[in-house]
C-alpha cells in the first residue's frame, strides 16, 4: 500500500513538474538576451585605407548609440567603411551558439535609395584561424536593407551563410565551410557591397542576440528522460515486490530444493579442483588414474592408434624472470587457450607440471600427431604474446605400443629432451625402442 501510495504521488508530481516546465517555456522563461554595447566591446571605425583607398571615416560612440559617417571615394577596388566591435582582446571570442537570432536596431543613410548594409560574425577556429591574420577568421556574413519603419529587425543565425571567396582563400574543407559562432571574435556592420561616391551614416541604435537557456527540444528531452527514469524505477520496484510475494509463498517448498542444489555445486566445484589446473584451465595429472586409463584401454582392445605429444614452454623461466610471473601466468593461460582452439574434443590436453604440458591424442598415429604438433609449434611462434616477447614451444611425440601408459610418457619426454638439445622450437618423434 505505501508503494502504491508513492508511486501515484511521483506521477502527480511528474505530470505537475512537466507542466510548468512547458508552461514556463511557452512564456518564455528560458529566453536569454545579449545586448552588446560599448561597456563590453570595443567599437572603432575601419574604411578601405588598407587597401589603397581614400574614403574618410569619423564615428561617435556613447552609451545609447554608435554614429558612423563615412565619405566614400571610388579609389579601392571595393571601397567601404564599417563599424567594427570587437568582442574579446584575445583570439577566443564569445560562444554565440546557444542563440538563435541577432537582434539590430539601425538606421542606414545613404546617397542611393534602398542600399543594402552588411554583417558579419567574424568567428575563430584555429585550424584555418591565424592570430597574425584578422581576415582568416571566417565571415559569417548577412546583407540586407535596413528597414525605416521598424526599430529592431531580428534575424535568425540561420540566415548568415560563408563567404565563398574567403573559403576559395583559404583552402577551408568541406567540414569546415558551414557557419560557425562558437568563437566569435568581432561584429562588422559594413556599407554594401556595391557603393557609390557619396556620403553614407550608419547610426547603431541596438544590437542584441537571442536565445534560450535551454531549448524547446532540449527541454522535452530531459522531461522524457526524467519519465522513462520513474519508469525503470517503478517496474523495477514492481519486479522486486513480486519476487518477494513469489520467494514467500515458495519459501518452504523450494528450501530442500535449494539445499540439494547447493550440494550438487559444492560437489561440481569439487570434481572442477580435482580435474581442472586452476590457473589454465587444462587437465590436471588426476585424470589419469581415471578418464585417460579408460582412453588407453580402449585403444588397445580396439586395436586404435593412441599417440601422446610432450610440450614445453622454451626459457619459460627467463619469461618470468624478465617479465614477472603475472605475465607468465598470462602466457600459460594464453597457451592453453591457444592449443584447445586447435585439438579434437576427444584429445586430452593436461598440465603436467610448470610449463609442461602433455596432449593425449586417441585414434592419432604418430604422423597424425606429428603433424598436429608442428601445427601447434607453429601457431605459438606466430602468436601475437603480452608484452610483445617471443614465445615458443619444443614438442615430443610418441605412439602407444605394447606398453603402459607410463612407458609412452617417458619416450615422448625423452624426444622432447632432443628436441631441446636439437635447439628448441621444433617437434622430434621416435618410435618404442
């Protein structure tokens, strides 16, 4: 009953809390402005001097508004004046991203009716931003015609688009040609691209960006996220209360049940340590009193071939000494993982002791099981090992005769012992004697 209490209170208050956070949106509670003035920007006129030309500026900056008089003279090859704002002192910017819309509240005098006012986000990115070269910042650029009846005209960011000729420049690729405003550096408010001789004003009366603390997406999102987190709590909650009713009424009918099982485990987890090394995963020496007498016995009365492969690990003690027994561990396991990955499911792989390993091969002559071990020699010497070192492996091989387990086992050590002496890394095989 308490659960179910909570779990109507939690969606009263997620409904309740979704609401308001629509609501406050709708309102526009997460609307956030930018109004750019000279208390947090430089503002300086720049004309076409830089470039050869002859037009003179003059501008008048106060708190309430920034006057450009411009005389335009047809000297450059594109002549122009402009107001320019300079955000930062450094080549960082301002992160612009987060709004949508700019804001500008201007009147544009002219000689020629209707002449077009351009503007630029001048945005850096250093890589294909230079600090020593203003005009390598990108020019997100807008133009268009002040209107004389509206004192604020707002203009989504969407809108400004790159300049072709400065992304033919410098070289910039197809990733980078888009707008950027994550590092806006500068504001330029420019006469239009095609001006004539004559006297031009550019009087800023406001400029300002638009956005959202978070936006209407956004908002959403986190709302749907917060609902689909009280639904995995509350269907995990559900899951556990019924796991609890179903564990108490089966309480007493399962507990023999679980006895009996933790019995049968215990037993498994005994059989595992007596027949399985615990470091590799391999056979251990206890299989022989069992399941491989039973292999050898059924090879001689079927009248089968039963060859046995000797293998040892070359210098595996400098591999310890050098790389630390963590590493060899990782080797050993490595090396059993290696040699399962390649045998039979009838073939016995058992750790013999250190970094000796023997593989009882049933129905294998000794050909079989030399080619098989060569195999073996070979994917060891390739392997890619821990720490980058070279790791391989001397292999003896011998098949069963008329003789005892035993027997074969001191014949595959002792052609393992030439193959060591044979310089290692390589598979001798030798007949009974």
């Amino acid at each position: 009953m308490v659960t179910a209490r909570m779990h109507r209170l939690s969606i009263v208050f997620l409904v309740s809390i979704s609401v308001f956070a629509m609501t406050w949106h709708y309102l526009g509670g997460a609307d956030r402005q930018l109004v750019i003035t000279p208390e947090i920007a430089e503002y300086k006129a720049i004309d076409d001097k830089s470039q050869g030309g002859a037009s003179v500026t003059d501008i008048t900056i106060s708190p309430d508004q920034t006057i450009l008089t411009c005389q335009i003279v047809n000297q450059a090859k594109w002549p122009f004046c402009e107001i320019a704002i300079d955000l930062v002192s450094n080549n960082e910017g301002i992160d612009l991203s987060r709004f949508h819309s700019i804001g500008i509240d201007v009147d544009y005098l002219t000689p020629v009716k209707n002449e077009r006012l351009r503007v630029y986000l001048r945005n850096y990115d250093p890589s294909y931003s230079s600090p020593d070269d203003p005009v390598s910042h990108k020019f997100n650029a807008i133009e268009f015609t002040p209107t004389v009846e509206r004192d604020l005209q707002v203009i989504p960011l969407r809108s400004f688009q790159v300049l072709s000729w400065w992304i033919a420049d410098y070289s910039v690729p197809i990733e980078k040609s888009g707008p950027q405003f994550n590092h806006v550096t500068s504001i330029e408010i420019a006469t239009g691209s095609y001006v004539q001789e004559g006297k031009y004003t550019i009087q800023l009366n406001k400029l300002v960006f638009y956005g959202k603390w978070i936006s209407e997406s956004n908002l959403v999102k986190l709302l749907l996220l917060l609902w689909l987190v009280f639904a995995i709590i509350y269907l995990v909650s559900e899951q556990l209360q019924l796991r609890s009713v179903l564990s108490e009424i089966r309480e007493k009918s399962l507990r023999l049940r679980k006895a009996n099982r933790h019995l049968f485990k215990k037993a498994q987890a005994v059989e595992a340590l007596a027949y399985t090394d615990a470091l590799t995963g391999a056979k251990n020496r206890n299989v022989i009193e069992g399941y491989l007498s039973e292999l050898v016995d059924n090879a001689k009365v079927n009248i089968q071939p039963f060859s046995v492969i000797y293998v040892d690990i070359d210098h595996f003690k400098s591999i310890n000494d050098n790389f630390g027994h963590e590493t060899g561990d990782e080797v050993l396991r490595c090396f059993v993982a290696l040699i399962n990955q390649r045998i039979r499911k009838s073939d016995v792989l058992v750790r013999w002791g250190g970094e000796e390993f023997i593989l009882f091969c049933p129905a294998t002559t000794l050909e079989g099981a030399v080619g098989l071990a060569e195999l073996l020699r070979s994917i060891v010497e390739t392997y890619h090992w821990p720490s980058a070192m070279s790791v391989t492996a001397s292999f003896g091989v011998a098949q069963l005769e008329n003789e005892n387990i035993d027997e074969v086992i001191k014949r595959a050590d002792k052609v393992l012992y030439l193959a060591k002496q044979n310089g290692r890394n390589c598979v001798m095989s030798k007949a009974v004697e």
